[in-house]
C-alpha cells in the first residue's frame, strides 16, 4: 500500500522524507546522468561513430522529438500520478544513459538516445510542475536557484572524477557512462520507496490547457528553446572540431561552469525575488545577445581559444537565469493549470527544436559564424519579449498590455 500525505501534512515526517527532501535529491540524480552523457557526446561521436556536423544536428533533432511530444505528459497523468511518472522517466534516463557506450553505431546512438530523451524530457515537465506546486511563490525563486546549484555540485563531482581519472586510469565510455547512469537509476529507485505520495494542494486538470492569457509565456518558451538549441548542440561542437578538445579539456570546461553555477544560481533566485522576473530576464537576454555575436566572431574574425571558453562559460552561466520564467508563470496560472501547462510549455519550447538542429547542421557545413549569428538574433527578440513583461506579474496582470484589456469587472 502506497503512504500518501497532504502537503499541508508533509512538516510532520523527517527531514529526509519531506518534499524539498525529493526535490534535491532528483535535483542531483538528473544532472549526474545527463550531464556525464553530455560530456562525452561530441567525443564519444566522433571517434567512435565519425560524426560530422549534419549528423550531430540530425543527432539532436531525434533527442528533442520526445520533447516535442511532452504534451503526452498529460494523458499519462490518467495512469499515473506526477511524483510516480517523474521517478520512472528518471529511472529510464539513468538506464538509457548507462548503456549508451554499446550502441556505437548511427542506429544505435539514434535509438539510446531517444529512449534517454524520453525519460529526461517527462521528467522535466514533470518536475517542472512539481516544483511549481509544492514551493510558496515567495519563496519559489530562492529554491530554485539553491536545487541549481545542488545539481551542480553533483555534477562537479561526477566530472572531476572524469577529469581526474579519465587518462590516468585510461577509462572507456563503456565504464563512465555505466557509472554516471548507474548512480541515477540507484537515486531514482530509493525516492520511488522511501517517500509517501505527496498530495497536491489543487487537483491538476489533465487535458491540453491553451489560455489566451497566457501568450506572452508561450512565445518566450518559443524563442527560449530555438535559441537553446544552438548553444547546445553546436557550442561544445565547436570546442571539439575547432580546437581539438579531449574528453578530459571539454569536462574540464564544464567543471568551471559547475563551480560558477554554485555560487551564482543561489545569487540569482535571490536576484529574481529581489529585481523581479523582468529585470532579470532582460538582463540574460541582452547578455545573449552580445555572447552569441562574440561566438560568430570565432568564425568571421579568426578569434582564439581562451575567448571561446571565457564565452562557454558566460553563456551557461546566464542560462541558469531562466528560473525566472517558471516564477514568472508560477505569478500569472490558475493553480489547477500547473502541470498540463507544463507540459504545454515543453512542446512549446521544442517545436524549433524538432528541426532547428538538422537544419543548422547543414548550414554549420557552410558557415559556422552564421549559425552563432542566427542565435544573436533570437537571443534579440527574447530580449525584446521579456520587455513586456509587467514588474509585478499575477493572474489579470500577465503583460505590459493587461490594463488596457482587463474589463472593470477585473
């Protein structure tokens, strides 16, 4: 028999059993798994499967189609129950991601990668939503940029070991993605038994939620995930092909952006709860747009290596800013709207993604400068996007333009 408790009810149990308890602890089992996959991506594609620029993009078009299709989310909600489908979508994403090294070929990656992306994807939107449900709106920023830098400090462990270990005890990927995955499937096994079914304040509708209301935050999930998927796929591409970076230089990299991510992602809830959502989502935007131009300037101008990597950093690091567009919809939703508008959101946030990468990989063959130019100017109408955001978003107060639609009544 499954415990199940109220969130009302949940300062009752131990520490370690309460919701926040869950949340740090999936905070640091997903990064671990993705995370190592990701840093041996590029290397592990090119060395052992040849990879060029057309086939990593073509690579992450099939990652991000279970992305697309997060919608799926809310029809599985009928079978399961949130916290249930977030651990069994962590739990495949550790499993994919463990044996991802004995799948060597096209076909193989292609298909590794898609059962990974599945669990990553479900899991998010449904993390997503938990987050929303279970932390106060108060507070909510300050969290969620403490579970960041949880999720880093994970992942700084599991890539200094790489780094550390990777040459001097000539490890294979076969042995670092079983060990990084691994460690997820053990972490998402625990949290399936040791805590009670959490139930939500506000029962979550499960059907497909597309609110007038709520444009604004579809358009900058839009935008936010076309311009994502350029740093993602093609930035540590760029490390790899352009200047040559082993397995251990690119972890190395990463390292720094984990050591930045933990001691910035706190500083900037407090910055989302302090300046609002606006501010600081102009801030990261404008901060886009100035690094994805410099980016191209690797490419149109010849600029070095140590530039690339200040840039690399910079970019993840104003990433980590994006909290502030969960808070900002976190302000404005009907509380009942949380999780199939998450799940909304994430197929949103990937309908560029379903072609944007292949795409690009095509025109990565013939300027790579114009692929980072491209993404300055999607970084340019983000920027232009989160300028009418209102300073105190809520429910009736969604936009800049809310006053003038409101009725009287409101």
């Amino acid at each position: 028999m499954i415990e199940k408790i109220s969130l009302d009810d949940a300062h009752t149990l131990p520490v370690w059993r309460r919701p926040i308890a869950l949340l740090v602890l999936m905070a640091i089992a997903m990064p671990i798994a993705f995370n190592t996959w990701s840093a041996l991506l590029n290397n592990f594609v090119i060395e052992v499967a040849g990879f060029d620029g057309s086939d990593i993009g073509l690579l992450h078009t099939v990652r991000e189609i279970p992305g697309f299709l997060a919608v799926l989310v809310i029809y599985l909600l009928f079978l399961f129950r949130e916290q249930t489908l977030g651990l069994v979508s962590l739990l495949l994403l550790g499993a994919a991601t463990a044996v991802t090294a004995y799948f060597p070929s096209m076909a193989g990656i292609l298909m590794i990668t898609m059962l990974s992306s599945i669990g990553f994807h479900y899991y998010e939107t449904v993390n997503q939503s938990l987050q929303l449900q279970w932390l106060d709106k108060k507070n909510a920023p300050k969290v969620l940029g403490y579970l960041a830098a949880v999720g880093s400090a994970a992942t700084l462990v599991a890539y200094g070991l790489i780094v550390l270990s990777w040459k001097r005890f000539d490890l294979s990927y076969e042995v670092v993605y079983m060990a990084g995955g691994g460690v997820t499937v053990l972490i998402a096994l625990y949290c399936l038994f040791a805590f009670p079914q959490f139930e939500s304040r506000t029962p979550q509708v499960r059907k497909m939620v597309l609110k007038k209301r709520y444009w604004l935050y579809y358009a900058m999930q839009f935008m936010a995930g076309a311009r994502r998927q350029i740093f993602v796929v093609f930035a540590g591409f760029m490390m790899v092909e352009r200047f040559g970076f082993d397995v251990h230089e690119i972890t190395a990299l990463y390292l720094i952006n984990l050591v930045a991510n933990m001691a910035l992602a706190p500083i900037f809830g407090h910055a989302v709860a302090r300046f609002g959502e606006r501010r600081t989502l102009i801030f990261e935007y404008a901060g886009l747009v100035i690094v994805f131009l410099a980016y191209g300037g690797i490419y149109f101008f010849g600029w070095g290596l140590m530039l690339a990597c200040i840039l690399y950093v910079i970019d993840h690091m104003l990433f980590a800013l994006a909290l502030a567009l969960k808070t900002y919809f976190q302000k404005i939703a009907d509380p009942e709207d949380i999780a199939p508008t998450a799940a909304v959101a994430f197929t949103i946030n990937h309908i560029a993604a379903v072609f944007l990468p292949v795409l690009l990989g095509l025109l990565w063959l013939v300027s790579p400068g114009a692929v980072f130019a491209l993404a300055a100017g999607m970084a340019g109408i983000s920027l232009f996007l989160a300028t009418l955001i209102p300073r105190h978003p809520e429910k009736g107060n969604e936009t800049r333009f809310s006053v003038y639609v409101r009725s009287p009544a409101e």
